[in-house]
C-alpha cells in the first residue's frame, strides 16, 4: 500500500470514530481527539506504523467494543502457550495447559526478563479497553494478533524480532527458564461456541448453571425451567449463574433469567443510542419494570460468578442482578466497566481491508449511585 491509500484508511477511520457517543456527548474530549488526529494526519506510513496510529485512535475512547481487529490465520506465527489468571490471586498469570516439560499450574513470571505487571503496562497501549482486567483477559484470551501477548506481531513489538523467546516459569518453588519457539497458529485461541455455550451441574445442595454466551435461545429457556424444577423437586436451596467465561451476546437473557427469581420489580440499564447524532433514550434506569415471573422459580439465594473475561452483555447481567439485589457476586473483577459503550457498528478500512468496529450507544447502570465503579467488584473474591 502506498502513503496515500494509508492516508485514506485513516481518515476513514476518523470519520467513522466521529460518530462515538463520546465525541457527541463531550465537547472537550472532541477537541482532544481532533488534536490526536491531525498530529497522526501528518506522518508518513508503512503497515505497522499505521496500524500503530488507528490503534492510538480507538484507545482513545476507553472503550472495550471500539476497537481494530485483526483475527489470526494459518500463516500466523506465536507461542502456543494457554494462559488463564489465578482466581485466587488473580495478578498471577498461569499456565493453563502442559507445555513440554512446564507443567499446567506453573506461574508465568517474565517474558524476555519483563515482569508480568510490565508486559500488562506496555501491551494495555495496544488494546481497546474499560479497565486493566479487559486488558488481562484480551492479552490472553482474544484471537486476534494485534491483543495476543504471545502474537509474532506483539513479541516483535516489544522484545525485538526473534524466532524464539525466553520465558520465566515458577513452579514446585524454582524458577525455569525456557526458549520457545515460535509456531504456526492452529486455533487453540477462540471464542466460545455456539454449540456448548450453556451446560449445568448439580454438587451438593447446589445447582451451577455455567452461561458461556449470552444466548437467548429455546435451549437457554428450557434449561433454565428444568432447573428451577430440579431446584423444587431437590429443595436445593443454592443457585449459582457462571458468567466467569462469558464475553457477551444478547442482552434479552437477563429478563428471561429474572422471569424465574422471585422479585416483583427490577430495573433496566439506561440505552442512550446516538446513532441519528443525538442522544435518544431506549430504555431508562428509573423505570421499573413488573417481573413477569413463571410458575415455578430458581431459589432465593442466588450468586452470579464473574472473572476478567466477563464483559459486554454478560457484564451487564451481572450488574443488573447486582443492582437489583437479586444475586450476589462472586468470582475477580469484570473486564467490562458497569457503566460502558457498546451496540458497535462493524465496518473495514477501504484500502487495507482492515476490520474496526464503533460503539453508537451508551449504557448506564441501574444503581447510578454505583456511576463511578471501573469494574463490577465481587461481594467475595474467589
């Protein structure tokens, strides 16, 4: 591509982002973005240094559903290692799968001799997001190369081109240090499937329902009145809704989920959509809304389990069981920010085919007087 065709990508993009609810909503922030814009507007580009100023451009806006993707393919190269943080200290990033000789358990302490904490500083420059945990979870969890830690892109990036790079393990109290190679991606990253997105298990006097997508479907329904059954027939009097894995989807599951709780009025978040350029107002947090209860219901005590890679719809799940006192929270900290973009329009750059995305509205929490909270925090951290 020459400097021209990067230059039309560019003001594209910028043209595009334009339409954020922020840019509508704040004079001020509008202003800042124009100034970053025009400083990028004058440089000259190759691939990555573009791709260096539309990533500058969407981090601008603090928001998780604004944002470049560039999804892995074949001819991709990273380190194959599978990573997930520890829910019992959750700044300790751990290896989720044997690797070699390392094994599952073992914490991951340095890559090329930069602590964790750091990697998380520099790589958070790259990724759109609402709050560091957004960045945890995206750095090891998102199958695009431009958010993976362990990209060829990101590693090159940050430590240099190589074909391999030493990584630092702690496991049965030493330190292991292990060169690994780069490799071919074969899909090992992914987002959940349609197929298995909700499953349940019964131990002890507790049912756990674990919801990996945020599906409203006759599958979902169904499941969620034989388990209300099965909680009746058993007088299991515990309940747990496993939101630790899920991303987001549709938001109708949260009404269907609190058709089966025993609450006579809940309230919605505020969707404030700016499509049309100014804000008009869809749902609004003061309305409260008469539960439409089934006939046989999931019991009263309910806890919902949240983690980093709670985020989008299955955040605001959460949060609205959270600010309707219908469950408790448990689990670490959400990667979606309670109050928080979203509903993004999905478009590509015209010369690089690159895809982005651009949140048209606002969402507001049910409790405003939780405005402020940068995550959904637990009630007990796991």
């Amino acid at each position: 591509m020459t400097d021209i065709e990067y230059q039309t990508d560019l003001e594209y993009l910028y043209h595009a982002l334009q339409k954020h609810p922020l840019l509508i909503e704040d004079k001020y922030q509008k202003e800042c973005f124009e100034q970053l814009y025009l400083r990028k507007k004058c440089e000259k580009y190759d691939y990555n240094s573009f791709l260096d100023a539309a990533t500058e451009l969407t981090v601008f806006f603090h928001d998780g559903h604004t944002n470049i993707e560039i999804p892995y393919t074949l001819k991709s190269r990273c380190l194959r290692l599978q990573c997930c943080w520890n829910e019992k200290n959750a700044d300790e990033l751990l290896l989720e799968r044997w690797y070699d000789d390392i094994p599952e358990g073992s914490k991951i302490a340095e890559i090329e001799g930069m602590a964790i904490e750091n990697v998380i500083n520099m790589i958070s420059c790259r990724i759109p997001h609402e709050n560091v945990f957004l960045v945890k979870s995206r750095m090891i969890k998102y199958p695009y190369i431009n958010y993976h830690i362990f990209s060829e892109m990101n590693l090159k990036l940050l430590f240099g081109e190589k074909d391999e790079y030493l990584v630092s393990f702690f496991s049965n109290g030493k330190i292991i240090k292990k060169k690994i190679p780069l490799s071919f991606y074969d899909g090992f990253l992914d987002f959940p499937s349609d197929e298995d997105f909700l499953s349940y298990e019964i131990l002890d006097n507790t049912v756990i329902m674990h919801l990996n997508s945020c599906i409203c479907n006759e599958k979902y329904k169904e499941m969620l009145k034989k388990l209300a059954y099965i909680c009746k027939e058993k007088q299991i009097d515990l309940f747990i809704l496993d939101l630790s894995s899920n991303m987001g989807g549709s938001s109708a599951v949260i009404d269907e989920f609190i058709s089966f709780t025993d609450i006579e009025y809940f309230r919605r978040y505020e969707m404030i959509d700016f499509s049309s350029g100014k804000a008009e107002y869809i749902t609004r947090r003061q309305d409260l809304i008469r539960n439409q209860k089934k006939d046989v219901l999931l019991p009263k005590h309910i806890y919902c389990k949240v983690s980093h890679h709670t985020f989008s719809s299955a955040r605001t799940f959460a949060v609205t069981l959270k600010d309707n006192q219908i469950a408790e929270i448990i689990g670490i900290e959400t990667g979606g920010k309670p109050n928080s973009y979203g509903m993004p329009l999905k478009m590509r750059l015209p010369e690089s085919d690159i895809r982005f995305r651009v949140s048209r509205c606002c969402f507001l929490r049910p409790d405003a007087d939780m405005d402020a909270a940068i995550t959904l925090t637990p009630n007990v951290i796991l």
